[in-house]
C-alpha cells in the first residue's frame, strides 16, 4: 500500500516541480533537498457556524475542540501576556520574529508536550500566525503540515512599527501572541491580536482579541488561511544518484469553523488519548477498547499504533502489518494450593540446607578441637568405637586362671 502511495505522490511531485512554492525561513532551515506533500486522509469535521451566545463542542477524532463565544468564559481565557510580573520569561523584542516576514524561529519547551500522541520538547513560531511542531524544518513545508494555528494567514510583522510576536515559556505553559499583526497584501483589513497557549497534558487555547473579518474574508491568494491543527508522517525512499526523496502524508487536519466571527472568543481543543501513548500491550489493547482508535501491539517494533501515526515507515518496516497482536499473553495465576504446596516445599529444602550445614560445622569444629567435649564425644561414637563395645574383653583373676567373658548384656 505505501509504494502505491509513494509512486503516487512522486508523480504529483514531479508535475508540480515548477509551480512556485510557499516558503518559511529561518537561520536553520533546510532550504534544498526532495519533499513530495499529498494528503494520506482527512480528519475534517465541518459544521455550521454557531450562534454567537452558542458553546459548542466538536469531536475530531484526535481532539475534541469547545468554542467560547465572547463573555466570561473567553475572556477568563485571555493570557495578558504584555502584563506579567516574571518579565525574563517573556520575550517582547524578538528581532527575528517581530521585524521580519515569512520567517520561524525554534524555541525549547521547558515541558514535555503531547502533540496527536506523540511527545514533543521544542516549537517553531512563526510570522504568519501558527507554531510547527516537528523538528523537520523544511522550508517548504512549514506552512503546509504540522502546524498549531490560531490564525494562519500572510501576516507581516514589518508593515507597522507596533506589530510584536510575545512569547511566554515556564515548565507548565507555552504562549505566543501575535499583538497587532497585519496582513501582507491587505494592510487596510485592520490589526490582528490573538495567541495560542500550550500546556502539558497536550490542551491548547486559541484566544482572539481583535480580529476585524470571518476567517472566511481572510484574503488566501498568497498563503493558506486556517484556524485548526494538522499532522503528518514521512516515507523516505532512496533514487538513483544516491538520493533519498521525502514523501510527506498528511494523515490528520483539524479545520475548525472557518464561517465563526473570532473577535474577543476562545477555542478549547482536548487531546483523545489514542494508541501511541501506550508502552506495553495491555495499555494498547485496552485503548482499543475504550477509544474509536483500532489498536494494535507490534512485539517487534514493542510499540503500540492503528497503523497510521509519525512512526507508520518504522511500522511497515518492522513488518508489524503481519506480527501486530491485538490479545497479550497472560500467564495463569497459580491457585492458593498450587502456592501453598510450593511455599511448604521451599521450607522443607532450607531447614534440610540448614541441618547439612549445621552437621559439617560441627564435624570441622571436632576434628579441629579433638579434646573437646564435641570432639571427645564424636570420638566415643565413631562407628569403630561403637563395634568394640558391643564386643568388649574383661580380665578376671580367679584361682591363676584367666577367664574370658564375653559380655552379653546387650
């Protein structure tokens, strides 16, 4: 199934070789090499726009995703960034992001963050209103995969001297702020203000201050326009030359309501454990039973997956498609006689132990220590003085004469 996939996609790589392609950069990104993008499957779950006063809860398979319309709850979500006390944590004057255009910058997190599963310790943030979370930074494929985006759209820091990308980063949360960015061809739409927060059990927030147009009316000629998540796996496959060429599956996108007026409201999105958080075999086929995901155990690659995750090459590699279990060997538990016989015969072998060596302690000590009581005891009952006794010789003197008696009281 993979080859047809990846003779598939390095055909429609091929023929969209000299289109021209969107591009991130940054001072490590890797700007050359073969990468080949094609959706494996989608996760979409469209809806109608909600009510404005409406809360509403959207099952993604991965994630499961609250609107908060504005009010309270929004607002109670809002992370005053440009506010905080503990000011070395946050960075208001990054030269990188906040005055240039196109461009991402990694950072580390300070916690182990759960992305679709999979456990994530550094981001990259990004001009353009979304965070890429894979430690693959092709340049061409930042704005395609892998991304967080509160906002994604062609925003430009450098159109006005107020724009600012914040970031907040303790060992509990993660936050960016995109503060009063505009949109690189329409200046004229009005600054943009919304950030993303990440935490360690893997929720995320997207929270909006000002955003003056539907995600709809979000001019996308340029740049793709989303509000969602996505993720992706690789197929390496080397061709003539010596080359390895990278096709990029697209397994998951996240796309949430793309109709919703955004201004002062708040999505919740809370991660659906599924089958690559399990490290044994009962973990993964219990998950199989208590989430929508079909979970497999592979001995071999000792990891537990539906076939489709980042690590799907290392799964077909490992021939897990033919060796994946979905029951676990259990060993039967011994019955309490079954355990009782085995504990009474455990005791009887260590007090035998125990007397053997008790017996060669005191036989050394004896023959070390020959006048001793033990040693003088051992001595009188040694089997040769035993067979005297039974038949000893005593002298009498009676009249001259030597009378032998034979002792035969025992």
């Amino acid at each position: 199934m993979v080859n047809v996939f990846q003779a598939v996609s390095l055909l429609l790589g091929l023929l969209a070789a000299s289109e021209g392609v969107l591009e991130y950069q940054s001072h490590n990104a890797k700007h050359h090499g073969n990468i080949i993008f094609r959706e494996f499957s989608e996760s979409k779950n469209k809806r109608q726009a909600p009510q404005m006063n409406e809360t509403t809860k959207d099952d993604h398979v991965y994630y499961t995703s609250v609107f908060h319309p504005p009010g309270a709850m929004a607002n109670s979500l809002w992370f005053d960034i440009s506010n905080l006390p503990d000011r070395e944590n946050v960075n208001l004057s990054d030269p990188i992001l906040s005055n240039n255009y196109r461009f991402f910058a990694s950072h580390p997190l300070l916690f182990d963050f759960p992305y679709y599963g999979h456990t994530i310790n550094s981001i990259s943030v990004t001009t353009g209103g979304f965070l890429y979370a894979s430690n693959y930074t092709h340049a061409e494929l930042i704005a395609l995969t892998h991304n967080i985006a509160p906002l994604q759209a062609d925003f430009n820091p450098e159109t006005n001297d107020t724009a600012r990308i914040f970031i907040y980063s303790t060992s509990d949360r993660f936050t960016v702020q995109w503060n009063q960015v505009h949109n690189h061809d329409h200046v004229n739409d009005g600054p943009f203000t919304f950030q993303v927060s990440l935490f360690q059990d893997g929720s995320i927030h997207f929270v909006y201050r000002e955003i003056p147009l539907a995600v709809s009316d979000i001019n996308n000629e340029n740049h793709p326009v989303e509000v969602g998540l996505s993720d992706s796996f690789y197929v390496d496959e080397p061709v003539p030359g010596g080359f390895i060429v990278r096709t990029v599956f697209e397994y998951s996108r996240i796309q949430l309501n793309a109709t919703q007026q955004l201004q002062n409201s708040a999505y919740v999105l809370t991660p659906v454990l599924n089958c690559v958080v399990a490290s044994s075999c009962d973990e993964c086929i219990m998950l199989s039973t208590t989430s929508s995901f079909n979970c497999e155990w592979c001995p071999t690659a000792g990891r537990c997956s539906d076939g489709i995750d980042r690590y799907t090459q290392d799964w077909f590699e490992s021939e897990c498609s033919e060796t994946a279990v979905t029951t676990c060997q259990v060993v039967s538990p011994l019955s309490a006689g079954a355990v009782a016989g085995i504990s009474a015969a455990v005791v009887i072998v260590l007090a035998v132990v125990i007397l053997g060596l008790g017996i060669i302690v005191i036989v050394f000590i004896a023959y070390k220590r020959p006048t001793s009581r033990m040693g003088l005891f051992l001595i009188e009952h040694r089997p040769k003085a035993m067979s005297l006794n039974k038949g000893s010789a005593s002298y009498n003197v009676d009249s001259g004469n030597t009378i032998l008696k034979e002792d035969l009281s025992t």
